[in-house]
C-alpha cells in the first residue's frame, strides 16, 4: 500500500499492511533539510521542501503544512515576532482584540485570506504535486479556542468566559466561520486531510469546553468531513477531563498529547475511534533510547488496539535523535 492508501484505509477502518506513521514535525523537519526555521515559517516552498525531505528519511505516510499557530492572527493584523530560527510568536500584551467591540472591526470571516494563510495553501499545492498520489497532504487551520486566544490573548479570554460570554460566544463563532473556509481553501489546493489544533481548549476545563468549544469543533469537523476529507483533532496538554467530548466532536482522527493516557481515551471514545500518541515527545522521543521508544508505543498501541496510528504526543522535538525517530518507522512498518 502506499503512505496515502493505508492512511485514508485505516480511517475508515479498513485493513491494512501495516499501521500508519504520522508524527507532527516542523523544527525537526527544517533541520532534516537544512532550512532555518523562520524560512520554513514564511516560505511555501522551503516547508514542502523540508517537509518531503523528512517523509522519504522516515518513511512517513504523510506530509503537512503544519507550521505555528500565528498565520491566521497574523493575517488579521496580530502583533508577531519574528526570529531567523524559532517559530514566530504572537506578542499577547499587544493583543489584537483589546476590547469587545474590536471583533466588530476585523474583516469579514467567510472568504478572508492573507498572505500568511495563502502561502499555508501554497504549500498545500506543492505538496499535492511531488507526493498527493503517494502520501497524504494535511492541511491545517486553528480551533476556535486556540485563535481566539491568539486574538484575544489567553488569559484575557480566561476571564472573559465569566464576565462576557456572550463576547466569547461571538469571538468562537467569527473563527471557526473564517477557518471552515480556509479549510475548504487548501481541500480544494490538494489537501487530502486537514489537521485542526486547539492548544488553548485544554485550558478551560470540561465545564466551559463543552459549552463554547466542543460544539463549535464539532461543527468544523461536519463541516471539513463534508468536502471529502478526514478530520485529525489535536488538542495540546492535559485533556483527560475532556476525553468524551472530544470524542464526541466526530473527529477522524483524534490525536492524543502524552499527559492524557491512551487507555482512558479509549475508555471514553469507545472502540471506533481512532487514536494517535501519547507519547511524551521530550522525555521519551528526544531523550530516549531506541529500545525505550519502541516499549513505550508498544504500550500506546496495546491500550488504543487496532484502531490505532503511530504518532508521538506533539511535535518531535528539534534535536531528536534520528535513531529514535526510526524506531516508530520500523514499530509501525513491522505491525498489522
């Protein structure tokens, strides 16, 4: 089977030769090719570079645009830093959004794209055209929460799920509206699943989770599920209280960081669904061992069972030892 064949296989619980490999890099895949990293972040064709470069070292079954979660912000006007070789980062003292009546002022969500946003579809393109027949090309957008407190800055949306909800009510429905387009936008540039991460959700709590996020991201996974592509839901940090829901968002693929164990999500989620991670990517990826790697997502797999996808807790580490990488390669090459 190819990469692309055994990955859309598995998501739809078909049987395959062996279980697909899908771990998230970007700091790791600029170094792999030799790109400074806030190249990779502003340059469509030094990330599908980076990116193709990584998949054929790895054996990857896929590719992604995937690159920091500023693009979006960025586009609409977010203050941002910029560094030769780190992610850029969002200056949250200067937030866009400083008062409610500012959401009012942004451009209209349905159909907005800036050049950040049409450099991400670009790279979807590139990807579609050296390896969509052989690998999936994930596109990415945001969650709600997690552009929202881009926007807003976190901890000012923190109080604002208390003292406005309306406001937050407003705010969450402005992004996942620009974001269903933007998704739609990189379907049609060749992206053949599209990866959706809400960092910031697993901050609130299961009360406020279920009221304002879970089902604004379970209309985003209707709504990109309706263009013919899978869903990946990956939501960073301890989500263990929030395990049913995001089960219930009916994502394809929800994709687990290390604090929220395998064997309670899948307690949660039932038998269907299927699970990539957990795990801890610094701690077992970065500084493990080759043998250590292999036990601890021999684990993973054994708690999550068939429906299952190789893949660390977040992002590989920069600085991971490739041998260590390589283990998951020959875990999931070696596995039904």
């Amino acid at each position: 089977m190819t990469g692309k064949e055994r990955v859309l296989a598995r998501l739809r619980g078909e049987a395959t030769d062996c279980l697909p490999l899908l771990p998230i890099t970007m700091m790791f895949a600029a170094d792999t090719a030799g790109v400074r990293y806030g190249d990779y972040a502003r340059n469509a064709q030094k990330l599908a570079y980076s990116q193709l470069k990584t998949a054929e070292k790895y054996d990857f079954d896929y590719v992604s645009v995937i690159s920091d979660p500023a693009r979006e912000a960025s586009d609409l006007g977010a203050v941002v830093e910029w560094f030769d070789d780190q992610p850029p980062a969002i200056n949250e003292s200067q937030a866009l959004i400083d008062s409610p009546a500012r959401l009012k002022e942004l451009p209209v969500p349905e159909g907005f794209l800036g050049p950040r946003m049409t450099d991400r579809i670009e790279g979807v393109r590139l990807l579609h055209e050296a390896a969509g027949s052989a690998l999936v090309v994930e596109g990415w957008v945001e969650g709600p929460c997690a552009l929202a407190a881009d926007l807003r800055g976190v901890n000012t949306l923190m109080l604002d799920l208390y003292d406005d909800p309306g406001f937050v009510e407003d705010l969450f429905d402005y992004v996942l509206a620009m974001e269903i387009v933007f998704a739609k936008r990189q379907v049609e540039a060749g992206a053949t699943m599209i990866g959706i991460g809400d960092a910031a959700a697993s901050l609130i709590g299961p009360k406020f989770y279920e009221r304002f996020v879970q089902p604004r991201e379970k209309r985003m996974m209707a709504e990109i599920q309706a263009l013919g592509v899978p869903a990946r839901l990956h939501i960073c940090g301890n989500t263990r209280r929030m395990l049913a829901g995001m089960g219930a968002t009916g994502a394809t693929l929800v994709d687990l960081d290390y604090p929220s164990p395998v064997h309670e999500a899948r307690a949660a989620m039932g038998p269907e669904q299927v699970l990539l991670g957990n795990l801890d990517p610094l701690r077992v990826v970065h500084d493990g061992t080759p043998e250590t790697v292999t036990a601890a997502i021999a684990q993973c797999h054994a708690e999550a069972g068939p429906n299952f996808i190789v893949g660390a807790g977040c992002e590989i580490p920069r600085g991971t030892p490739a041998e260590n990488l390589l283990a998951l390669t020959r875990y999931a090459r070696s596995h039904a």
